[in-house]
C-alpha cells in the first residue's frame, strides 16, 4: 500500500473520533439520582459500604486519630465513591438488561464484573505483562549497548539515541505500572495517575519518533523539536488533573499524537532504506489496527474481555518486536558511524 492509502486511512480513522464523547450510562438520570442516594447514605438497596460512613461535615464518626487524618479521608471518601459507582452501575445494568437495553459505559469505561476486589483482572494481568516485556526489552538493549557495542573513547555509545531510549523505557515502564493499578482499582488518584502517565509516555515517543526520523542530532535542533511538544504535553497533563478530566478531548489528544508518530514511522520506513525497515512496518500495521480496536470499542464479553483488555494484549507483541528494531538500530548506527571514523 502506499503511502496516500495510509493517510486516507488514518484520516478516516480520526473522523471516527467525532462520534466518541462522554459516557451515558453517567449522564442516565436514575444511575445519578443513585449515586447521590449512595454517598449520602453509603448504601445502594441492602448493601452498604464502611468506607461511607461520613457524619454530615465529612468527618468519620469515630476511630483513632490516624483514621481523622486528611489523606486517609480523601481516601476515603474516593474508596466510597468507587463502591456507590460501581453498585449503582451493577443496578441500573440489571435493569437496563432486563428492558432489553445493551450496555452502556460509565464514566469512561464498561461495566465489569469484580473479581477479588479487582475490577478488570484481565487488564491488569496483560498491563503487568506489558509492564515486563518493556523491561525485558530496556535490559536486553541496555546490555546490548554498553557490553556488546564497541564504546567511544569517553565511555559513551556510538549510538546517538541512547539516552532517549533510556528515558522512553522509563515512561512505558511507569506508564504499565499505573495502568495495571487503575484497572484494579478505578479512583480519582489512579485514573489520574494512569492518564497521565499515558500521555506523558505517547508525547514523548512522538518527540522520539521526530528525532529519530529526522536524524535530528545536534542540541539546538533537538530543543526546538522537543520544547513545543513538551509544553503541550505538560499542558494537557496539568488540564486533566487540575482542571477537568475530559475523556473526549483526551482521547482526541493522543490518538493525534499516536497517528502522527504511526505516519511518521511508516512514511520513515519507506524512504529510508534501514535494514530493520519490516520491523517498524509490522509495528506500524499492528499498531493501527490495535488502534481500531480503542475505536470500535466493545462492551466486555461475559463482563471481563473487552475491545480495551485486547488491545493490551496487542501491545505485548508489538512491544516486543519494537526493542527489537530498536537494538537493530543501535547496531546498525553504531556501525555505520565506525565506518565513517575508520
Ligand atoms: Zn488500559
């Protein structure tokens, strides 16, 4: 295919994205009316939550003094609102079930069943394995570079991009940890701390992917690529967390990102004549049909697989063969510069 087809799929793809805003199982009226029952009360019909139990200025009723302080409260009070979100859902999906209704998603997300306390244990086992392959891949080339790889004089790799993929293997490693512990647990702090980690991981692998394409190796160019996009990407971290956690306008934001690095790299791979070339096409391919998966987005299979655990399952073979091309590039870099210096 070339590489019009691909810009015509990918703009394709975007146009999808309009038809995508918030959740309506949390705009529903009795799921609300529910909720407001529940905090108040700390219970949804029979069952009650101990985490509820507020006396009416939002202080517990009794217990120590560690159990009065303000972060245990916080706490707290998010713990009660995950339990009233999460029965007022089971509810109103029973109700929406037996009236024939398909499921709907609330607050960004499908209605799962529980297992052990965990909300989508499926998630979070592929997350953990994600979060393993990443160090698996970050070790494999950290050896590669500085034990296998001829170094310059001052200790340092021939391979310009060293550094960035170490920093790369930071922000996916600590991307898939959040993401494993929001799957488990959806409250206010994680599903910050998984959003933002998300972002912060595909802005900077779209920086990466710049550079990189680019051949961008010299300081002034790499700030006057990076600093627009790091401001961006600081921005939006700080608007979801301090001003408004908007899944429609985030979404947006990184499958603009996302689309950009996948054009990037495929458009790279065909001018270039890289010997790892199918690599970065095979992860580009996998990677936009993973993206098809976050798009047509289905409810879970029996309450525990949906279009969202697939996709984590997606990313473990394509992470994979991604430190692949990345040591290739290291090696073949690396390689080409001692020609050039011999
Ligand atoms: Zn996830």
């Amino acid at each position: 295919m070339g590489s019009c087809h691909w810009i015509l799929l990918f703009v394709s793809l975007l146009g999808l994205l309009r038809g995508l805003e918030a959740s309506a199982g949390d705009a529903d009226p009795i799921y609300k009316a529910c909720l407001e029952q529940c905090e108040k009360s700390g219970c949804v019909g029979e069952k009650c939550f101990q985490h509820c139990k507020f006396s009416s200025d939002g202080k517990p009723i009794d217990g120590p003094w560690y159990l009065q302080e303000p972060l245990y409260l916080k706490w707290k009070q998010w713990d009660c609102r995950g339990d009233c979100r999460y029965h007022c859902m089971l509810v109103r999906e029973e109700e929406r079930m037996k009236l024939g209704d398909k499921p709907v998603k609330y607050h960004g997300k499908w209605p799962f069943q529980r297992v052990y306390g965990i909300q989508e244990p499926v998630s979070v086992a592929l997350s953990a394995l994600n979060l393993a392959i990443q160090f698996h891949g970050w070790i494999s080339f950290f050896i590669l570079v500085y034990y296998k790889l001829p170094l310059r004089p001052n200790k340092k790799t021939y391979y310009e991009y060293t550094g960035l993929w170490h920093i790369y293997a930071m922000l996916s490693m600590n991307s898939w940890f959040w993401s494993a512990v929001f799957h488990s647990r959806d409250v206010e702090l994680t599903e910050k701390l998984d959003y933002s980690s998300a972002v912060a991981l595909i802005g900077f692998s779209l920086i990466l992917a710049i550079l990189r394409a680019f051949s961008v190796r010299d300081e002034a160019a790499t700030v006057m690529v990076a600093a627009p996009l790091l401001a961006f990407v600081t921005t939006h971290i700080m608007y979801l967390n301090f001003y408004k956690l908007d899944y429609g306008l985030n979404m947006k934001v990184c499958l603009a990102m996302g689309v950009a690095q996948l054009l990037i790299w495929a458009v790279w791979a065909r001018a270039s004549n890289h010997p790892s070339r199918w690599k970065l096409w095979a992860v580009v391919v996998g990677g936009a049909l993973a993206l098809l998966l976050e798009i047509y987005d289905f409810p879970p299979y029996k309450g525990f697989v949906d279009a969202h655990a697939l996709w984590h399952a997606t990313t473990i073979p394509l992470a994979y063969l991604w430190w692949s091309f990345v040591r290739d590039d290291a090696e073949f870099r690396t390689s080409s510069l001692l020609k050039k210096t011999k």
